[in-house]
C-alpha cells in the first residue's frame, strides 16, 4: 500500500498527498480519474426522481394498512415534574378510543441510563412523554389527549447551561447535572510550555445556539404484529439500527424486527436511533390487535426529538511571530438537555492544525429541556465557528493573511494520532477556493468601505472523518435479459443513496442505467450496510457494491471462457459483452452467457474492504464566503459561497451538488437566524413551529460553487469515495462570522448572527 | 456416488435401493434418518399458522394501495365468433369508470401462437378475453361491463375431442384440430412382436372428464408503476415466472418487474404461468396511472383459468401365463381447449413397470372451451387410472392377485431410459401399505357379499419425477442475537414452504425454531428459485437452504478458531455453541462470534446442487382403498385409504400428511363427482360454480394413513427430500375404480364414478 506523490506546479509549493493510480488493496486496481469513467462522476438524475415528483414514492406516513389504528403522544407541559396520578376513563370513553398506556401500566422498560423508563413518572422536560393514545383516527387520538387528567408535582427546574453548572441549580437527577460527573479532557504536549514560547497570545469566548434538525418529514412509525413478529415502517437512518434497538427494548430476537423505510425526507441525525415513540406504537398494536400508525408532529419534534447542543466555548491560543501555532487552549460546556447525548465539541481545535501543545475540557450539561442528538457534524459545527474565527484573530494580531497562516501551520499527519491521512488535498482546496473567490483582492483592512452596504470576504477550513468502513455489503442480481438488481441494507435519507448504487453497478458492468433496479431499506432480506451517519454511507457501501459487480463481472468472464471455449485471459469484457481478443467477431453477451449457463439468476454478494491499517481517513474543505452588512439595519446577506473540498472520489456530480447546497444553505441559516428559544420562568419552548422558528429559505440562499479537488482516495476503499453530508456545513457559519468581520470591522462572537447583535456590537 | 444395498428381511424378496448413510455429494455427508435429527421429520406446526388463523397474513386480494382501481374483465358469450365492433361509449360514461382496454387498442401484444394476442378480435371460447374495465370500484367496474357493446359474428364451433377430430368438425385454427397437426409417438421394443409372445392380451378402452382447478384463492393482480417499473402482487406459483413473462410481454427488462407473492390458497398448476389478466392490469394501471387490483372471479376461473383435460384411451395389455408383461399399448387424445396445452398421459405405461416392448400415440385436440393447464400430476391421474385398471384386468385374466402381478414386473431401472432410479422403495410400500388395508384377507372374487352395501379393496401405484433440480439458491443471515433469517425467491402456495425452511436452517444450525424467520416471495430482493410446480420445490430449495446453514456452520468455526484461538478440528458444534472438544468449559456461542467477528450480520448464499448424472430421480408409491357400494343407489363412499409411498426423506411429518389428505381428497373429488359439462348446442359450460360443480367435502372424506418409507434419498441432493404434492393424488382414482370392481364385480371405466353409471353398468 505504498502512495505515489504527485508533484504539482501550484502556487503553494508542497507536495499534494495523491494516491490515484494506485492499487488500493490486493483485490482491485483503483478506478481511473472521473473524466475517464463512462457513468461515474456525472451529474445523474436520481432514479428514484420520478417515484418522487410523481408522488408515487411511499414514505412511512404514506404507509396504511387494513384497519389502522393512529396513536398520538401526550407530552409533559412541565419542564421537571413528578407524576402523581394519571386519569384515563373520560379519554378512554371518548368513542373511537382503543387504548391508552401511562407509567402506570406494566412492564417498565428502560430507557436512557436504565433508569429512567419508556414512560417514566419522572417528567424532565417539556414535551416528556407522559401518555399515548391509539385511536380510530388521528383526530379522535389527539382529542382523546387533552381529556387524560394528570396531577404533576412540579419540581424547580433548569434550563440554561451555564445556570445548570451553578452548584445551587435544581438537578436534572439527583447525582448532578454534570454528564458524567466531570468534563472530558483531552491534552498533547505541555500547554503551559506551548504558551511560554508563544509570541502573540490571543484568548476569547464564544457562543452559539440550540438548532433543530427540522427534517421535511417528521419522524413517523407503522408498526404491526403478526404471530410475535413486528413489522416497522419507520422513518429512519438506521434500519438495522433501530431493529436492534427495539427488539432489545421489547427483548424479541432480531429476526423477529423488521424494519423497513423506502423513502424519507431528511433526518440531518435526528433519526439515527430508534424513537421512543416506535417503541410505543408496537405495545398498542399488539394491545388493541391492530396496525398503529404513530406521527410525531412538529412541535413534538421540535420540543424532544433532538437538537444541536448549544455550546459557550472560551478559546485561548498562542503562536510565534511568523505564525507557527504554539498552544492551543478549549475549555467549553453545553446542554445535552435531559438525557444523554454529548455537547463536545473541540476536536476541529485538535485536530485542525500543527500544533504541538492542545488542551481541552469540555463538559455535558443536563437541563431540563429535549435531548440533543447528533446533528449533521456534531460538535464540528459550533466548534469550527469559534475556533477559525479565534484563528482569524490570531492571523490578524500576528499580522498574516488568515489564509497565509493557516498553510503555515498546514499538516500532512493527523496531530492528535501522528498517523499519516488516505489523503489530504486540502492546499489545492485552498489554493482553488481562493481563486474562485477573489481572495486576494479582497480589502486587507476590516470595516471599510463607502456608504451602509460594507462586503466583505471571509474563509474557515473543515475536518471531518466520513471514510465509513466494513461491515457493508451488498447483493447482485444478474438476470437472464442482461438487466440487474442491486440489494443493500441502507437507506437512502434523500441523499441520492438508490442513484450511486446503480452508478457503480453500471459503471462496472458497463450496461446502462436503466437496466438496474436497486431495493433498499428491509432488515428482513437486506444484506447488513451500517446507520446512515457520520457521512458513512457512500464509502461504506459503494465499495460494496463495487465489489459485488467485479465478482459479477469475473463470474461472467468465468462462464464466457467455458461457453467460448477459451482461456479468461484471452477475453476482453466491454459494455456488456465478452469478446474474444484476438476475434472480435467472436462474442457473447452477458446475458447470453446467463442463458447458456443455464441460470435464471446470478448472484453475488460484495464487501466493504477492511480500512488501510496505520491511517486516518478524512475530509477537508474550505468555503470562502462574500457577505454583504448593512450596518444601519444589522442585516447580513451571503452573496456567494465558495466550497473547495477534498471528499474523494465523486460518485454523481449532480446529488453531490445537492448535498453541498443543502449543507451551506442549513449553515447559513445556523450562522444567521436559528435558534431555539426557551422562557427561563416556564422551561418552555418559545418557537417550536417553522412560523417562530426562523429557517433559511430559497430567498436566503446565495450564488454557490462547489470545488472538488480529489480524483479519489484509492488507499481507503475500492471507490475511493469519502462522504459529504457532514464536510458541507461544518465550515459555513465560521466562514461567513469571519466575512462579516471583514466587512464591518467587528467580530460577533456569538450565533445567530442577528442584527441586533450586529447593530449593538456596532454602535455599542 | 457409489450406493450401499441395504439387506432387508421383507417379505418380498428382492432387496431395496437405499443409499442412507452415504455420501450424496463431494460436499456433504449425508443426514442420519430422520429419528436421529432433531427437527426435521418432526410434525411441526407452520411458523405462519398464526398469521393465517389471525387473518394477518396479507394474500394479494388483501392488497390496498392508495387510490387503487379495480379492474373487470369482459368474457365473450360464443364459444367461437369474430368480433365486429366493440362500442365502449356508453360504459365510458358510466360515472366512476376510468378506461376500456378491447381489442380495438394498439399496440398489440402477442400470446399464444403469436398469432393470438392479449385481446383478440377472434374468440375462441367462452369467457375469452374481449375487454376489460377499470373503475373506482370493483362493482362499477362489473355495471361497466354490460354496457359494452359488442357485435360478434358467430361462428361453427366444436367442445368435444372425438367431434373435433372428425374431418368434417369446424376448425378451432384454420389450420386444423389437432396440436402440432401430429400425435405424439413413443416406442420401444416391438409392440407387434410384444403381442405375439403374449399368452393373455387384455384390451379396453376408458375415459376421463374435464375437472377445474378451483383453488381456495382466486387469480388475482395487484399491479402499480413507479417511474416505468412494474411492481405486481400475484397469485402465482412462479414469481420469476411470472416476471419475466410479463418483461417479455411488455418489453421492459426484467429486472423493472417485481412480483411479490406473500400468502395465497392454492394453485394446483393453475397459477403456474402468467395471466393475462395481470398484463391487462398493468397496461390499465400504465393508463390511468392508478394501481388496479384485478381479480378472476370463480365464475371466469372455471371458464379459462385451466382445467386438467379429458381423456379418451384405448389401452391393451399382453403377458405370459406367469404375469410377466410383454406388451403395452396407448392410444388417446384429449381436449386441451381453445390455446396450446398438453393432454398426453401414457407416462404411467411407459414407466411403471419392467415391459420390453411398449407403443403410444397420443393426440392433444383443440376445441372451442377453455385451455387446459398443468393439474397436479398432468396427465398421470387420468393416464394411472386407465393403466391401473387394465392391469388388474390383466392380473384376473392371468389368475394372479393385483398386487403379485405387479411384483411380478416390478423394474430397478427406469425401462424409458434405462438408467437406475436414485432410489426406489416401492416394494416396502406395498409391503406396508398391503398390511394396513389387510391385502391378502380382501375376498378375492369380486361382487360377492350380502345385502346392499358392497364393500371392496383395490390398489394402484404411482410414479413421477419431482426429483427438483438447479439452479435454486437461499440466503441466509445470522443477526448478532444469534437469530437468523433466511431468504429465498420461491413461494410457499400453502403448503407449507415457510416452515420446512426454517426446519433445515434449525436442524443444521442447531437453534430453536423460533429464532429463525423465512422471506418468500419477492423477485427484487430474493435470490432465485424455480417455479412451483411438478412437486420440485422441496427438493430443490431445502438442499440450497443446507448449504446455506452449512456454510455458515463453517464461517462460524472458522471465526470461533480465530476468536479461541484453536485450531477448527479441535472445535466441536453443538446446539449454537462451539466448544472446544478437549475442554467443554471453553466455549463460545454462535452469537457472540458474530460480535467478536465485528459483524452485525453473517451472510451466505447456498446452492442446489447438480443432480447425479446418469440416474433418474423419480418417486414412487402405492395407494390402497377400501370403498362400500350401495348396489340400490349406486353411491360409493370410500371408508379407508392407505397412502405408502417413497417420496424421500420426509422434512415435516405434518405438514406431508396435509399434503397426502389433499391430494387423496382431490383424488377422490376426482374419483366419483368432479366433472365440467358443456353445453353442446351453446358451448356454455352448465356448472361454473361451486355449487353445481360438486367437489368433495369433509363428508366424504375417509380416514387417511400416510405411510413413508424412505429415509432420504442422499444421492439426489443434501437433504435427500423429493417432492409429495403431486405423487399424493395420482393413484386415488384408480385405486378407487379397483376397489369398486372388488366390490361389486362390475368395471367402471369412465369418470367419474357415478351413482348412475355403477346403476346402469350392474343393471344392463
């Protein structure tokens, strides 16, 4: 596995970490530049596109089965209260009504900690599920709801971080509202040391908000019992994933789960565990005998099914007069909320950049408020906005082109393991963004500028992992008419998953697109593919597939050579066909060889390939962003956006696009106007509908250009691809805080960006 | 492949064939009988039993798609005529219709021949295809139908064989009558040679009836498009079948149809092809862009869904004075209806017994009625019950009891091709099935007794293939629970598929049974399996099945030796845990290797393996039947059946005995009241119901003894197991007709028996 280094005739003059070209692992040779594949690389409609704007496509709320109930949840209206009692008779004699579970009915089943339990008589949040009812239909099931009479204890409560942390704050649970109980730390080198040699010391605080994930579609469930065996259509990222988990909750075997999503619209890490909610809708089905459909709406969605932690972040970091970084310093807290979930979010400050000497502490709040949970680039998002603009300040105090220092401090090994990257193309991301945006013309001094519209340019750098890994599979189907089937156990979040299947079948098999189906998205007869998170599923399962159609293709050159009666190296396979190589005229098709093999089908099943041992697979990118201020009404507007990745190989130019667009356009909207609110007096969330909760629209959106400099990491995988879910927003909010400075001349330190802020940071 | 004669004290010489303990393959040794397994052979209840008994369990009828239309088809009234002109107009307007397919619609679409289509302007039987509506509602859809308007021009018709084959009947084609304008010719030996070394020659001539399939579950589509992909619940015995069928029909690759069969109530062979009716949907569904349900109504069924055909056959039989057969001759026809199909059934004469010198002829005759399709043991049931019972003719003339007469000609060969039988026990099930009914103290003079109640024994044996074959594959996944889930594209028709095949799965892997789940029945994701049809779906899917479990058996040592550290030799499998075999305290369980594995699931795919070459896979068996015949009223009731058979290794005691109980039930329908009547003046068919087409019920059915004398037939294919839906009914019938003669002296040689023709035939 040795890597070849391509000189390059760039502006920066190291090296670029290439591997293209190389054999990756023992079993394939790497596929050549995109511009030399027929399907790969091009910018494809989805297959699935028509199902979709046809409103063919089912998704789980389209799901309906023959006498299908519908349950509702009725949530805690108290951040922190204890259960006295629960009166169900009047909701239970609302006609229609089919049944009602409470913490007052038996078994108990843990939940988070394994204390605490699927209906628990300690409510913590608002929103907490107290009671469900299933009913005829959706309308009676919510009616019934407001007729369960409940008396709560309320109890003090918290739901502030930083109040949380205060020793005399009401506790979430009775040992603290320390997750854990102490921070996580994490340190290299001797910070002390790394701050005495430091020349320029620059130290700030930073903050940023509550978001939520506001998938399209809300999290939703069918669930149905025949004779032990639970069917669930469930809107989710992790069909095995939430199989597991429920059958443990319910403690049936796996294979009696069957977990099944064809189409969903987002979940942005929202629906990467099983809900409570599924759990729930499966124990009233088999109580009333009945199919239960189950939808948590927005507002419940809003209130308990996750958000981004917030974070208060106080940065501190040293460098020498020419710019090498010295110390790096994080300490930071934040909300997980009621139950667990992590907060942390320091490792682009770890891992970003050279640097000998990092400290960082950082701590999990518990408040009573909904749990966070993973949400597109957990931690990297809020981390990334403090750490590359404290960097911007560094750069400025130093009196370096931020862009300048940041290549100063460049690293060709990952800092917090000293292993060497698959890849690392991030100097020609930067060298490409900047470019396109004009960086160097860009006004030098900060604020300046004639008249109340001020513009400015600004840039953050993103790390990420996203190299996915085994275990990954994937089956072929080759039929006797040439046309195949592709089988995988992931699930496509409305990323394009269904589209780069069939991609690399056709790619490899060089047959067209419209001769593969692909199925995906049921435990029952899906070979394994892992959760949709992390950006793993292209790397993950791409290769799979890879593997699957080459082993198609040696099989179909194997029956060829018996067919033709000559030896496999005399054949040449090419868009379908095998020929003899010394007679063309001598050939057969492939699915002529099925035939003549006297097979209906053949089959294959691929795998992911172990990663490359002794390495650390990244992303890394950076945007460069053109913001326009107007200081007499604080508004922010984001012209252009510039986003100069390395994420490997690119599978379908087209959905890659999509997913960048769709990355930079939630970052835009994180950077400027969402925020969860919450009334300190009550615990309750003030803006829990798309109406209050404000969210960036086709109105916000500003010019885009996406940059890819990789041509694919052929060391991690057999497809070279990394993922791009997760590199698309990391660096946007940071980019466009440093923009912004450089537009008006003053940092706003915390998120959103609003123009109050802008205005009272302004004239204050 | 050698074989191992096993030495048997029975009470007929000649030793049996039985090859249980060897090795049937390269691959696997061979299972132990079945006392020595631990589920298979067990009577097990079906694992989907709850769901049926529940109503869960979804057939296709049970299919709802959101905003599904329901389709209804137009049958013609003449038996013969050209179609004028269709008029739709006045159906079109009836509120709720939403389209009319006729003839009248391009393109056309070839069926039969290639020279027939989908809708043809040329009918040829009642209840041919003449338009087909869809509607918001299955009875608009059915008002629809008689506001069509047609205008036909009647033509000359023929509904009877023996009239079709005169010169001067009308033509069904206007090429003739006869199929292929030939009959079907077979010899061996010389037949006149044959007849003159014969010492007694025995001659008659028997008929069979036209007898429907009439499955519990009618023919039904759900069909609905997505994006150009076809998607199809069936009613089918054969979902590859089907799709690809219906690829070809539409021109579409095969891998854009998917058929799904979950549950359905039977087939018998009516079900074994694809109907028009499921393109008719697809091509209504395509036009409205609507799903269509669409379902064959018994009434159409009984018209043109297909019917075993009737039978005409001139048999003669030669021997020497000591029973051995020197000549056998067939002659027959049938009608196959309007469309190609087989009538043939001098299979049993060819086979059944050791005669050197053998000729046949037989014709299949197209008349004006509804086309025959396969039924349970095509051609063998009517073809056994004219052999059988001109062999115990021969036996009488001869002066030898039945059952020694056909000892006396008892083959270790297959005397069509010469080549020895994997197996053959057929001695022991005579030996076992004459010592349940009492064999040899039956009164040998037949129509002795008093009174009016006549009670007699009689016999008949029964061959057919059911061997099974390649290609047939199954996967199988091993969750990190140690639960497991098995896929395969074949389709349980209600006999019991889902079971066997989570028996195999469980016998070798060693787990309980309820650990394991089993998906049919699905083309897009299952690998591929054949049809369902000629008995050979246990023999060719429960071997793949093996081989699954047995390569994951050994993917599991092989983890264990890593994970344990241990050489493979030295583990030993037992009940899901590996121990090592030198100290049973290191252990380690199948699910826990999986985890150690770092696998969340375990995969493989397994195959059916090559038949032996050079053998001949057949099943062989004998009933015995005790009946009683009121000489006053003709009524025959049969009181007893004995069924031995050699059908291989037996997988679910249960479920083989349901199997037995319906095919002798079927046969006995068969036997004594099953017949369609034509008209021969309109060619209606008179009893297109079930309440004039009289099937047997409960109340005729006599106590059953299922006898199986094989422990596995291990040359054929790891599991030793060979095929009993067939096997089941081909002897009843005949064996009734003996016992009736037994009883009362007279020969009944026209199905079925009746009351009137046993009054007419004592009394004449």
């Amino acid at each position: 596995m040795s890597r070849k280094i391509v000189k390059s005739k760039h502006f920066f003059e190291e090296d670029f970490i290439e591997a293209i070209g190389e054999v990756s692992t023992e079993k394939y040779k790497a596929w050549e530049p995109n511009d030399k594949l027929k399907v790969i690389g091009k910018p494809v409609s989805r297959i699935d596109g028509y199902d979709k704007v046809s409103g063919s496509a089912v998704y789980t709320f389209d799901v309906n089965l023959p006498h299908m109930a519908h349950a509702r949840i009725l949530g805690s209206p108290y951040p922190n209260a204890k259960i006295k009692k629960i009166n169900t008779k009047k909701a239970k004699e609302l006609p229609g009504v089919l049944a009602i579970i409470t913490s007052n009915d038996e078994p108990k089943i843990p939940w988070y900690y394994n204390t605490t339990f699927l209906f628990d008589s300690h409510v913590r949040c608002v929103g907490d599920e107290v009671a469900c009812v299933a009913a005829d239909t959706d309308r009676i099931a919510e009616d019934a709801l407001r007729l369960i009479e409940v008396e709560y204890e309320e109890l003090p409560f918290v739901v502030d971080a930083g109040d949380a942390m205060k020793p005399d704050s009401p506790k979430v649970y009775e040992w603290g509202n320390i997750l854990n109980g102490k921070p996580g730390i994490y340190s290299r080198g001797n910070i002390d040391d790394g701050f005495k040699e430091a020349e320029v010391i620059v130290e700030d605080t930073f903050s940023t908000q509550v978001a939520i994930h506001n998938p399209t579609e809300v999290h939703c469930s069918v669930v149905n019992w025949d004779d032990g065996k639970l069917k669930i259509w469930d809107s989710t990222q992790a069909i095995f994933g939430v199989r597991d988990q429920i059958a443990g909750s319910l403690k049936i075997p796996e294979s009696d789960v069957r977990v099944i999503k064809k189409y969903m619209g987002g979940g942005f890490g929202s629906k990467l565990e099983a809900g409570k909610y599924s759990v729930i809708a499966a124990l009233l089905a088999k109580k009333i005998g009945r199919p239960v459909k189950i939808t948590v709406d927005r507002k419940q969605m809003n209130l308990i099914m996750g958000n981004r932690p917030d974070s208060y972040q106080k940065l501190k970091a040293g460098a020498k007069k020419d710019g090498t970084l010295t110390a790096l310093q994080h300490y930071s807290y934040g909300a997980v909320g009621a139950y667990p979930a992590g907060a942390g979010c320091s490792w682009p400050l770890r891992a970003l950049y050279k640097c000998p000497n990092v400290s960082t502490e950082e701590y999990d709040i518990l408040i009573n408020a909904g749990r966070a949970r993973a949400f597109r680039a957990p931690g990297h998002v809020q981390g990334t906005f403090a750490f590359e603009s404290l960097i911007d300040e560094l750069a400025e105090k130093v009196g370096m082109d931020p862009l300048d220092f940041r290549l100063k401090n460049y690293t060709k090994v990952d800092p917090v393991s000293n292993e060497p990257y698959t890849s690392k193309l991030l100097k020609e991301a930067y060298q490409k963004g900047a470019e396109a945006i004009g960086w160097y013309n860009r006004r030098k001094a900060a604020g300046v500028g004639k008249g109340n519209l001020k513009t400015g340019i600004g840039m953050a750098t993103q790390i990420w992992w996203g190299g996915g890994g085994p275990p990954a599979y994937a089956t072929l189907k080759l039929n006797r008419d040439g046309s195949v089937q592709v089988i995988a156990g992931t699930q496509d979040l409305g990323t394009g998953t269904y589209t780069f299947i069939a991609m690399v079948a056709a790619e490899v098999l060089e047959i067209p697109l419209n001769k593969i189906q692909v199925s995906l998205g049921d435990t029952a007869v899906d070979p394994y593919c892992p959760s949709s998170g992390g950006s793993t599923t292209a790397p993950s399962v791409s290769p799979a597939v890879r593997d699957a159609a080459e082993q198609m293709k040696a099989k179909l050159i194997n029956g060829a050579s018996a067919i033709l009666e000559l030896p496999e190296e005399q054949l040449k396979y090419q868009n379908g066909i095998i020929y003899n190589s010394k007679d063309e005229t001598q050939k057969i098709e492939i699915s002529n060889v099925v035939q003549k093999m006297h097979e209906r089908v053949l089959i294959t099943t691929g795998a992911r390939n172990e990663n490359p041992k002794g390495y650390q697979a990244n992303t890394f990118g950076a945007q460069f962003v053109e913001v326009e201020v107007d200081i007499e009404t604080g508004k922010v507007r984001v012209l252009k956006v510039i986003a100069a990745h390395d994420i490997g190989r690119v599978l379908n130019q087209k959905t890659l696009e999509n997913q960048f667009h769709g990355g930079i356009i939630q970052g835009l909207g994180y950077a400027l106007m969402e925020e969860r609110l919450i009334d300190k007096n009550t615990g309750k969330v003030l803006n829990i509908n798309m109406h209050d909760y404000k969210m960036a629209t086709i109105k916000d959106t500003p010019e885009i250009q996406v940059i890819i400099v990789s041509k694919g990491d052929s060391l991690l995988n057999y497809t070279g691809v990394k993922g791009i879910g997760e590199p698309a927003i990391i660096p946007t909010a940071a980019a466009i805080a440093n923009a912004v400075y450089n537009a008006i001349g003053v940092r706003i330190k915390s998120l959103p960006i609003t123009p109050d802020k802008i205005l009272s940071t302004l004239y204050s």
